[in-house]
C-alpha cells in the first residue's frame, strides 16, 4: 500500500499506539489509513447496542458483516456533502440546511429535499431531523389517488350513458339466448314447441299469485322466436325483462339507428361495442392517473429515505468509528458514551460486572475467548416475562472468585434498563488479581484436604451403617449367632493407654525441641524464615498471575463473537478495577453492630492464637526437617 499523504496523529490508548481520529477531515481521510492501523477490520451487524437502521445501511453488500471499505465509503459520502465535517463530532440526529455543501451533487440534493419536505410540512426551513421527515413520509402514505375524471371521454349516450351501460349489460346475455333460439328455429321450424316457452311450463306457476313470480318468470326466454333473428318489439318481451329492454331500445338502439324498422344481432354488437370501448377510454384513464400517483409517490418517498439515510449516517458514523478505528469509547469509561458491544450489567455476589458481552455460541466462543486470560462468567438470561432469551459473558476483573460456579443465579440489566433472569452455566478460571493469586495454593489445599477428609468421613460412615445394617438383616433372618461378650480386658486397656501416652511423650518432645530451638532466634529471624517460605509457596502463583494480568486482551472474546480485532486490546490491572465494582459500606463501628445483633458470631480470643502458634511452629519445623544440620538456623545465627 503507498504512503499516505495525509498527516496523522497518534497516541497511546489502552496500552497500545491507536490513530487518533479528532476532526472531520481525519474521517475524510480514512481511506487513506494503512489497515494494519485499523482496530478492527470487520464487525458483525447483529448482537451490538447501536442504531440497527445505520448498520443495516452501511452493510451495502448486505454479508451481515460491516468491513474497512465500508466504513470508508460511507465517510467520504457525508464528508463530500458537508461545507464541514467536523459537525459529525457532535453525533446530533438533525442538521442544518446551511450545513450542506452545495457545490458537491449529493450536498445540493440533499439540501432541496430538506427544503421540499420543511415546506410540505409548513415549518420553517432552517434545520431538519429525523422526526420531520418521519412525519412527511407518513403524510406522503396517507395519500390515495383521486377518482378518475370523465369530463376527458365523450359519453355515447350522453347523460343515459350510465344508465344504458347497466341495461344493457344486465340484458346482453339474455339477448344472446334469444338469437340462439331464432336461429335454431330458421334451421329448424319444427322446433318452436321446445325452445320457446310452453304452456306447460306457464301453467305451473299460474296457480298462485304471478306477481310474486317474477324469478320463475325471468328464467323463461326473453321472447317468442322468429326466423328473422331480429329483435323483438317492446310489446312483446317477457314482462321479467320488459323495463330493462325498453331502456336499451328507446335511449340506444333508437338513438344510433333512428331510420331502421327493426334492429338485428348486428345493431345489437354495435351498441356494445360503443360501451366497451366507453369503458376502456375510462380505464385507461383511471390507470393513467394511478400510474401517475404512484409514480409522484414513490419519487417522493425515494427522496425522504436518502435524506433519511444521510441523517443516520451523519449522527452515527463517528460513534461507529471510535468503536471501530479507535476503541475509545470502550476505553473511556463514560457511562453515556460506552462501547457498543458492551450489553449490560451483571450484578453477582455484591459486585457488578460492567463488561459483559452477548454471545450467539456458547461453546465455540468458550474454546476462543479462553485465550484471553481473564476471568470469565458465561450466563443464559431470561426476561422475567419469560418470552426472551440471550446468551452473555461477563469479565471479572476484581474480587474473590469463590463461589462462582455453575448453577449460580444473578441478575443482569441491559442497556436499555430491562432486568433478566440470569444463570451462570460455565467460568473460565484465569487470575483476577495479586491477591488472589497469593492465597490461591493455599486455598487449593484446603479445599484437596477438606474433599479427602470428607471422602474419609463418607467412606467410614459408610461402612459403619453397611455393618449395622448387615447385621441388623443377619438378626431378622435368624442367622446371626449367640456371641459371648468378651472379658474385659484390663490388660489391653492399659497396654492401649501407655501407648497413647508414649505418642504423645513423643509428640510433646518434639514440639519442645523445635520450640527451643526457635527460641534461640530472635522474633525478627523467625518472621523471616515464615515470609519467606509463604513466598516460596505462593511465588510461583502470584508471578504467573502478574504475567498474565499484564496481558489480558479482549480481544479472543471479540473474535469469538464475529469480530476481526486487528490489534491487542489490553485489560490490565489498573484499568481492569474500573470494570468491575464491589459492594462498599460505610465506616462503622462493628464492635456496636455486633453488641446489638444477637445472632452475631462470637469471637474468641484463645483459639486464633491457638492456631497462629501451631502453624508457625509447624512451618519452623518443616524447615529443619529440610535442612540435615538446620543450616538456616546456623545462617541466622550469624
């Protein structure tokens, strides 16, 4: 990639050397940034706390994934219609007009369409936001093409147009019938008997009352046949149909054949063929102005989405880039400005996890974002309505991690402010802190003699109830058998206490040699030999601790989530205490509060110095156990 030509600036910012991004020309000149300078170099569309609209319009190739070519296509866009970009600092979701570059295409367009939606809207045309062009477009939506005209297309029959067109319309396939039937009867006379109405079928309704019979009477033929397949007289038309038909006759059939005696099936076409084409004149019309409406309507809509597009682009793009270029916003610790893939908060055992993480795969992101070296909690939350679900991992940076497991319940609250139900499925254990690390072997030990103490214990009494139990059964099914009780055997009861007491002469020889020995030194020697075996004891946990403290990186938990992190993004001991929280109570006098509790745990004041004495003197003793001539001893001495 060739040099850029443009002068950037640099500085450190979480540990790293980061671009700084300050002024609308260093986003206009993002295409010119070498991409190894980049903190990201692609981000996913889904799973973040921003404006989906925006990252829906920036994915141009629509791949679900926002990359470098993107974010730099969209700031040479803004950037080019802007008199200045550095408004796009401010992040604000209206502009004003004058802000337009109007000697650039896309500024002068952009500027009229502001203009032409300010004026629809009937306010002054100075500056726009989103809301208003929300509001054009639901008042654009609103519109419904008008009725079309008719003054355009001459009525053939003048003001009983309409009336003719129903007529004939409700008449024509009766009409149709009556040619058939004049037809068959001029290829057939014979046939008058069956295709006109007979007096059978007159007779069956002549009974009641015919008035009441109009239906029966409008199913039988429009009129009596003729082989002249002419139509009928007035006179002499089924009484059903006899209106309707005198309609057609005297405002059509009368009016375009005025000299005819009888008009035919040809008169008859003749007359429909001027309403079709009537009708089709009207569609025409009707099609044209919608086509028109719609037209105007979608050009208008179109405009509104550019604008709409421009103002998302121009309130969101430099939020976007300090999380995408730059990283500040993670870094900043504001709490108005916080990262967009930082989801929530996580409070658990009296402290809040302020970085927490939607995650889609739990166990792929698991496998990756265990490199990261921190602490990490991963939970399935449930909205306390119970309808939703999401998967996040959250970063312990401070605090005990005892406890912490599995199973364990906690709540989480989302940007939003929403509360969720949350379970802790898995932890990925890593170092949270020095201190921590210092008291971790020791723990670990506890905890390995507490569970073989405790599989001690279950064993034996395990045992103890499968004997009692074996000859409990043995006694019910008669099997067991009359043992005499043994002799008390004095013997073997002083044998036992004389070598109890033999153990313990023994034990309290030993303690007294050590305890003379440690005498000899002073309390200072003693101090010493005691730091310094805890450091060879905790040593090697705490330096491991520190190495990996000093490079825990979120990285691993990004690129597990879909990110393509181009650079180290770095958690360490300072700013890992500003993630996470603890619980802080005032200062009070606890020797009060526990006078006035009367469940509050008593102290004593033996057995604390009890157990401090045994484990020093147990600690000296295990250094001259090392040593064949207590060296460390002689080493004092001097």
């Amino acid at each position: 990639m060739a040099e850029s030509k443009y002068k950037w600036s640099f500085y450190s910012l979480g540990g790293v050397t980061r671009v700084n991004i300050r002024s609308g020309q260093d986003i206009a000149n993002l295409g010119q940034l070498d991409k190894k300078l980049w903190t990201v170099l692609s981000c996913p569309v889904k799973g973040l706390e921003f404006s989906a609209k925006t990252l829906e319009l920036l994915d141009t190739d629509k791949d679900g994934k926002i990359k470098t070519k993107e974010i730099v296509a969209a700031a040479e866009y803004v950037t080019g219609a802007l008199k200045n970009p550095d408004v796009l600092l401010k992040s604000k979701d209206s502009i004003a007009l004058s802000e337009f570059n109007t000697d650039s295409i896309a500024g002068k367009k952009l500027q009229e369409s502001a203009n032409t939606i300010l004026s629809f809207l009937g306010i002054n045309p100075t500056e726009i936001s989103q809301s208003n062009i929300e509001a054009y477009v639901a008042a654009v939506n609103a519109e419904t093409p008008q009725k079309a005209g008719t003054d355009t297309v001459v009525k053939p029959y003048g003001d009983n147009t309409d009336a003719v067109i129903a007529a004939y319309n409700a008449l024509n396939s009766k009409v149709q019938d009556y040619f058939m039937r004049c037809k068959l009867l001029a290829y057939n006379g014979d046939c008058s008997s069956v295709i006109d109405s007979s007096v059978a079928s007159i007779g069956s309704i002549s009974a009641g009352d015919l008035s009441v019979k109009m239906a029966e009477i409008a199913a039988m033929p429009l009129a009596k046949p003729q082989t002249s397949v002419a139509l009928p007289a007035v006179d002499n038309v089924n009484p059903a149909w006899k209106d309707t038909y005198k309609t057609v006759a005297n405002l059509a059939l009368a009016v375009d054949f005025p000299d005819l005696g009888s008009c035919g099936e040809i008169q008859w076409q003749q007359v429909g063929t001027k309403i079709g084409e009537y009708a089709a004149a009207l569609e025409a019309l009707s099609n044209g102005e919608k086509n028109s409406f719609f037209t105007e309507r979608d050009g208008k809509l179109a405009m509104a989405s550019e604008l709409d597009h421009f103002i998302c682009l121009y309130k969101d793009l430099y939020v976007l880039i300090k999380n995408y270029v730059v990283f500040s916003d993670f870094y900043s610790r504001d709490d108005e400005h916080l990262a967009i893939f930082q989801a929530g908060q996580l409070f658990i055992d009296q402290r809040c996890c302020d970085l927490c993480v939607r995650v889609e795969d739990m166990g792929q992101h698991a496998d990756m974002a265990k490199l990261s070296g921190m602490f990490l909690i991963y939970c399935n939350c449930v909205s306390f309505t119970g309808t939703e679900t999401m998967n996040i991992v959250a970063v312990l940076t401070e605090g005990d991690v005892n406890g912490l497991r599995a199973g364990k319940h906690a709540l989480f609250i989302d940007r939003q402010g929403k509360d969720w139900y949350a379970t802790v499925t898995s932890v990925v254990d890593n170092p949270v802190s020095i201190r921590q690390a210092f008291w971790s072997p020791y723990r670990k030990f506890g905890r390995w003699c507490s569970e073989k103490i405790n599989k001690m214990a279950s064993d034996r009494e395990n045992k103890v109830s499968g004997d009692m139990t074996n000859i409990a059964q043995a006694k019910i099914d008669g099997e067991a058998k009359t043992n005499k009780q043994q002799a008390f055997d004095i013997a073997k009861f002083a044998g036992i206490f004389a070598a109890i007491g033999l153990a313990l002469g023994a034990i309290g020889s030993f303690l007294s040699g050590i305890l003379d020995k440690c005498l000899i030194l002073p309390w200072w020697k003693l101090a010493i030999i005691v730091v310094v075996i805890m450091l060879l004891i905790s040593g090697p946990s705490m330096f491991i601790a520190w190495g990996k403290l000093r490079k825990r990186d979120l990285g691993p938990v990004l690129n597990a989530n879909g990110w393509a992190i181009n650079s180290r993004v770095l958690v360490n001991v300072h700013f890992g205490h500003t993630l996470t929280s603890l619980a802080k109570y005032p200062k009070l006098d606890l020797r009060k509060i526990s006078a006035a509790d009367p469940y509050a745990k008593k102290k004593s004041s033996f057995w604390p110095w009890f157990f401090a004495i045994l484990i020093v003197l147990a600690i000296a003793a295990a250094v001259m156990l090392l040593s064949d001539s207590c060296t460390w001893l002689d080493f004092l001495k001097r």
